[in-house]
C-alpha cells in the first residue's frame, strides 16, 4: 500500500502565477482534504472533496479551488498566487470513523 | 469556534528525561482528540488519539488522557529519546451528521532531545 502521495515535491512559483497541486489518495480511501501549513504554524483546513464535491470549505478565498476525480485522486489549483502563499500544503485522504492519513507534503514558494 | 492551544517551545530534554506537551482546546460539543508528530522535512503522522472522555491513547511509549473536565489532552513519555526529536501538534476533529472531519491544530511544540 502506497499511502497518500502528493505532486510535485517542490515548487517555486512567482507572484500571479497559477499552481496545481495533485494528491492520490491512500488505497480504500474516498475522501481527500486539503490543508495549508504556513512555516512555524500549526496546518489550516482549505477544503474537503467527497464523491468529487467540496463537502466543506475552510476561512480560504476563492483563488483556492479544487477537485476529486472519478478514482478518489484530487487536485488544489490555487490562483494570482501572493507571497503569503508560501507554505506546505498536505493532502489528507480517509474513510473510516474520523482517522485521517497524511501526505509528506507540497512545498510551494512564491517569489 | 473550535481551537487548540499547545504549550510554547522549543522544548529541549536530555535523554530519558520525562516529557509533559500541554494541550487544552476550546470546541462546541464533544471532539475526538489526536496527537501528530511530524519529523523533519515529512508530513503529519497519527502518534495517538482517544474519542471521548477519559479516554487514554498510547503509542510508541507516549500517552494521553482525555480529560473533559478541563479540555486538557496533554501529551506524556516516560523516557525520551533522541529519535524523538520532532514537532508534535495537538489537534480535534468534531463530527456531526455530514461533517466534514475538518481536523483544528495547534499550532505545535518543538521537541530536541539532546545525548
């Protein structure tokens, strides 16, 4: 079992530019969250997909987007990128009672 | 809302020392409580986590109690070791009929554990 994966490891990105983040889910799981940890901070809920839909949205602005495809992977598309989105961005994917599964992680850096 | 509080750290022991990571949290009803701990350049892992009151979690020599009576969820090993060296982060879920699971952090503890 592979666990959850996530793509690329590393990006560097400059201010207004678009960036797509991709997560594959852990095996039997179908619901997939994104979360944002800033350098030193505790992460931040983004959005959860389910049956390819936003189930539920966190304190983020639209510029943040995503996706659930047909086999449970995911995408987090985040627009007019700022220097404030610099941060780690973590994948979670689950499917029993409240227990949830990590990915290693996204580094984003805007310059 | 919901929230966590973590003590501040850094946090620097010996080896074999006691550890105490103090963890209370703030939520509207009645949360399931974790532990993550989270090496260097990795993401979260789940060290621990108990679903209701009075609830011990335990792994890998650490345990936690939760403890309703004073939203506490403090985190515990006898006898550290340098290997854990790491950030552990404090956190609930809340579920409800559609919930989400959107996990709340705090906002985490720095562990060094010195030879």
């Amino acid at each position: 079992d592979a666990g959850v994966t996530q793509s690329p490891t590393h990006l560097i990105k400059t201010r207004g530019q678009q960036v797509t983040l991709r997560c594959s889910p852990k095996s039997g799981h179908d619901t997939v969250s994104w979360y944002q940890q800033a350098l030193g901070q505790g992460p931040q809920f983004i959005f959860q997909y389910y049956e390819e839909e936003e189930r539920q949205r966190g304190n983020f602005p639209d510029r943040f987007s995503g996706h659930q495809f047909p086999n449970y992977s995911s995408e987090l598309n985040v627009n007019a990128l700022l220097l404030g989105d610099s941060a780690l961005y973590l994948c979670a994917s689950g499917a029993s009672y409240n227990e949830q599964f990590f990915g290693p992680g996204t580094r984003l850096t805007v310059l | 809302g919901n929230s966590v509080t973590q003590m501040e750290g850094p946090v620097t022991l010996s080896e074999e020392a006691f550890l105490t990571i103090n963890c209370t949290y703030t939520a509207t009803g009645y949360p399931s409580l974790f532990w993550y701990v989270q090496y260097p350049g990795e993401g979260l892992q789940l060290l621990l986590k108990a679903t209701k009151a009075d609830d011990k979690g335990s792994n890998k020599g650490f345990e936690a109690t939760y403890r309703k009576e004073t939203t506490s969820f403090h985190l515990e090993k006898g006898s550290v070791q340098v290997s854990d060296s790491a950030v552990y982060f404090c956190a609930l879920v809340l579920l409800s009929s559609g919930s989400a699971r959107q996990l709340t952090f705090g906002s985490g503890t720095q562990l060094t554990v010195l030879p």
